[in-house]
C-alpha cells in the first residue's frame, strides 16, 4: 500500500525540519507523497519542490490557514492548490500582517507584566519566520517560565490565557471559498481540537460544505478510534472526503512521526486520489 501524509510543517512555520530536510525524510519513511502544510505560509515550497523533484517524491502543495470562528482558532488546510495565484497572495499578505500584529501585542502584554521577552529577542531564538504561539511557547520555557513549552499553553498562551490575543475574524468561510477559487481542495483540520460536540462539529460542518469544503481529517496522530469513526461517519452524511495527517512538526512534537503519528497512524494514497476526484466533480 502506498502511504502518505497531509499535514506537515517546517521550518517555516513551527516545524523543525527545513523543507529539503523533509522530503529526505519523507524517502526514508516510504511516503509516496505528503503534504507541507505550514501556518499561513507557502515560503517553504519552492525549496521542497526542489528537493522532491531531485529525489522522486510525490509533493502536494499546502498550507494550514488560521481562521476563527465562534471565537475559536479553526484551523483550514488548503492542498492542492495555485499558491502563485495573486490572488492567493493578497489574501495571504493580509493574514501574515495580522499574525505579526498579534505577536507584537501578545510580546507587548508578557512584557508589562514583567516577562523578559521582545521582539529582538524571539528573532534573535527563531529569525524573522512567521512565528506562531508555539515559538512563543518554546520561548517561556527556554527562559525558565514554564518546564515545557506544552505548559505555556495551559499557563501563558492559550485561548483562555491572560497573553493570548485573538487574530483578525477571517472566516474559515471565505478561506474555504479562496481555496475553491484556486482549484485548491479545503480540508477541516483537526475537528476534535475545537472543542465542540458533535451537534456542533455537524453544524460547522454543513455550513463549510455550502462553502465549498471538500474533506475532513479523521486520520489524526491524536484521534482516538471512536473520534474516527465519528468523523467518517460525519463525512458520509455531508458527502465529504476523508483525509489524514500526522500534524508532524519534528522535535516540537516529538512524540509524533512523519507519516506514521504516534507509531499506528496509516493513510492511504487512494484519500488523496478521492480528494482530487471530489474536486473534479
């Protein structure tokens, strides 16, 4: 059986493998083809694209846009899809914008309650990438505020936090319908992480397939086999895809592989073929 993975970072965004690194990576786990799916940009395609073509590896243009919505974080993947289109580009300038102010905002409040942070000092850890709240995490625990970067996000960072700053209120909505405009594929990543019921999790669902989503990730590292079933239960009533990924972000979550998750995660070549079969439809 042929296997892959569509949802990956690097470097780019809160991985810790650099794009080329992936895919060397992605050959040494069999994967015939993956996705790099990092937050809310594409910088790191064209140096993986590269690679993959030197080494014979199927790759699937991506990325994980951050949107809300009931005044969640909610996560949409775009796969598939022209990430040179202008228009895409507009609109991603527009989210890059809204991430940088959050982080100065989020550095600004940690900082007049004492915390020793700026911006100079999380360029000086992380460079100028495009720093999500995980590089934020990793920064509290280097300095000593919390034992592990996981615990920033109880104490520090998460969304009911004293320093959490919510993004500008980009619709997952209007994301789903760019990646359509873009011949992309739209997939709701991670539903289990919104911490909605399922009357909820059916409601969101049915008014992201009016926009045009055309999958679910029920293959997950963390899903649980009844939070699977759920969602594939779920995506045959919507008439949705299933789609999978491991959310492989390297040494940042290291108890997740490429490709494999928590050591059983297995996803088919053929959700990819049926994902862009639902496309063309």
């Amino acid at each position: 059986m042929k296997l892959i993975d569509l949802h990956v970072h690097s470097t780019c965004s809160d991985g810790t493998f650099p794009p080329a690194q992936l895919v060397d990576y992605a050959v040494q786990k069999n994967l015939a083809a993956f996705a790099l799916t990092d937050h809310d940009t594409v910088e790191g395609l064209p140096d993986a694209f590269a690679a993959a073509r030197m080494a014979g590896i199927e790759l699937v243009s991506g990325i994980e846009f951050s949107t809300v919505y009931q005044g969640r974080d909610l996560h949409i993947l775009g796969l598939d899809f022209d990430y040179e289109n202008p228009l895409f580009q507009d609109t991603l300038s527009f989210l890059q914008r809204d991430r940088e102010e959050r982080n100065q905002k989020m550095i600004d409040k940690m900082s007049a309650d004492g915390i020793d942070i700026s911006r100079e000092q999380m360029a000086e850890l992380f460079g100028e990438q495009l720093w999500t709240r995980a590089h934020f995490a990793r920064y509290l625990a280097a300095k000593g505020y919390v034992k592990h970067m996981w615990d920033a996000f109880q104490s520090h960072i998460g969304d009911q936090c004293k320093y959490y700053v919510p993004r500008q209120k980009v619709s997952p909505f209007e994301i789903v319908k760019l990646i359509r405009e873009l011949n992309g594929i739209p997939v709701l990543a991670h539903p289990f992480q919104y911490h909605l019921n399922e009357e909820e999790l059916a409601a969101l669902i049915k008014s992201l397939k009016r926009a045009g989503l055309l999958g679910i990730e029920a293959i997950y590292s963390t899903h649980t086999g009844s939070q699977e079933n759920i969602l594939r239960k779920l995506a045959r009533s919507f008439g949705l895809c299933i789609s999978g990924g491991s959310d492989f972000h390297g040494a940042n979550k290291p108890a997740i592989d490429l490709g494999r998750g928590k050591g059983n995660l297995r996803i088919p070549y053929e959700l990819l073929e049926q994902l862009r079969s639902a496309r063309e439809a």
